[in-house]
C-alpha cells in the first residue's frame, strides 16, 4: 500500500491550502490520495481543500477528482459540489454531470420483500460491500454486523436470521441494510416496510405452490386443452423447466408426455439441436418427436 505523507498542508491556513495545491500539481497521480487524507484530518475545511485541489488539478482530472470524493465522503457531497462549482464556474456542467454518474454509481444495498408468519424471519438482500468495507442490517431496533452469526454475507448476497431471542411480534417493519467504507461513510437501501409478521399468512415452498398450481390446472382443464396449458406454462418459466417438469409429474401428468410436450416447444421457437438451456431439457430433443 502507497503512503501519502500529508504534510504541512494538513491545517486550517491559506497556507496550508497552498501547501496542498503545491502537492497535487508536484504529484497528479496521487492527488485523491492527498485529497483524501487532507478531508480525513479536517472535514469542517472541504470546501477549501476542493478550491486547492482543483486549482492544481485543471481540466477532467480535477472533475474526475470530485466523482472519486463524493462517493467516498457522502457526507460531505453537498459542500464538495458547491466549492467545485465555485471553483470552476466555467465546468459546471461537467461538474454536476459527473456528480450525478458518481452518485447513481454507488451500489444501494437492497433488501427483499418478505410477507411471513414466522417470528424469527430469514431475510435476505445485496449489497456491495469492498475491503476495508462493514455491512450492517438493522430490525426493529437491532443492529446485525455481517460476520456476526446471525447476519452472512456471501458474494454480493446478504442473509440474516432473526434470532429467538429476538423474535418479533406481527406487524411491518423496515429492514436498513447499510453497506458502510474503510472511512466510516456509508449508504442505506432505499426501501421500507419490506418485512410484514402476520400469523395469519400461509407459507409454502415455491415448489409447493407450483405444484398446487399447476395440480388444480390439471384437474380443471379439459382434456382436449391440456397440452396448451401445458405449453403455456412452460413458455411462462422458461428458466424454471425442472420445476414445472415436477410440478406437472406431481399432478399426475406422466413424464413422456411432458417430454413430447417440450420436445414441439423446442422445435417451435427454433431451439432443437441447440444446447438447452435447462438440465432437465437434455433428453428432450429427440428426432421424430410427433406433437402430441
């Protein structure tokens, strides 16, 4: 890891201000390495540490200097913005137009909606989260910290089982997923009231419930109709061909006639002789296949 020695110029003064300028135009490649450190010593001076790095820093370079900033001290955005303008009137365009891309950007933590009746939820959501970098839920009060047991983070996805000790009764509630930076900053997903405790509610797996859907198509649909429910459903789940594969053989459908079946989708939409694109799809582009 690079070290940037901040200096004299980490004050309060116009010479100190002077100092920094002095740096970035000695050392351009390090200039958000100086920046940086110039705000992490005196926050409450941004708008005169942005006034010094880009009178050292013309042209995009400087304007790219305050794309890099805003995201890293989002706390500081609205001031950082500002002494930029002031700076460089004549940018400002520029200066908003990078902002903007700079903002939009940064990753927003998600959390997934989820109606349950279950007290001691499993939730789930995203959220980027680099080196040096924490991500934290926070339900009903408490605070979750990836890492900690309770809330994992794997990837890009974050999952948090709500402990018994800290059940919670029916009624809604916002989940605050925060991915926070190696400098304290950070950013909340932009939703609320995602999660919904009502013991009235009846929970199936998915694949219960495909079954049970697809089960009662089956009973009510007239035999002479079947094959274009069937059609129909596949066509509907395009990625999921296992599962409605299973959902129909659980509804008593017998499993060659659901091969016939997928066999003339094949072969409709251009696709037999191709790789599948669903495991179960493998044995299902056989020559000579009637449609059914």
């Amino acid at each position: 890891m690079a070290v940037v020695c901040i200096g004299a110029w980490v004050g309060l003064g116009s010479a100190a201000r002077a100092g920094l300028a002095e740096d970035i135009a000695a050392k351009p490649g390090q200039a958000k390495a100086l920046v940086f450190a110039a705000l992490d010593a005196n926050p409450g001076q941004a708008a005169s540490i942005i006034t010094a790095a880009l009178s050292a820093l013309p042209g995009q370079p400087g304007i790219n200097l305050i794309g890099a900033v805003i995201p890293a001290y989002p706390n500081l955005a609205g001031t950082v913005v500002s002494a930029a303008i002031a700076a460089r009137p004549e940018s400002s365009t520029e200066i908003v137009a990078e902002s903007v891309r700079a903002v939009l950007a940064v990753p927003e933590p998600t959390v997934t909606p989820l109606t349950t009746n279950d007290t001691t939820p499993t939730i789930t959501g995203t959220a980027v989260v680099g080196g040096g970098a924490a991500l934290t839920v926070t339900v009903n009060g408490v605070t979750y910290t990836a890492g900690d047991g309770k809330l994992v983070l794997v990837g890009t996805n974050w999952t948090l089982t709500i402990p018994a000790g800290n059940a919670l009764a029916a009624g809604t509630y916002s989940v605050t997923a925060t991915a926070t930076g190696a400098r304290g900053k950070g950013i909340s997903d932009g939703t609320s009231n995602e999660l919904v405790i009502d013991p009235t509610v009846t929970v199936e797996k998915r694949a219960t419930l495909l079954a049970t859907v697809l089960g009662a198509a089956v009973a009510a649909v007239p035999a002479d109709q079947q094959i274009a429910m069937m059609k129909a459903a596949f066509k509907a789940a395009p990625g999921n061909v296992t599962d409605v594969s299973a959902a129909l053989l659980a509804a008593g459908v017998l499993q060659d006639r659901i091969n016939r079946v997928l066999a003339t989708i094949r072969r409709a939409t251009g696709l037999e002789g191709r790789p599948p694109t669903d495991q179960s799809d493998l044995v299902h582009q056989e020559e000579g296949v009637s449609a059914p």
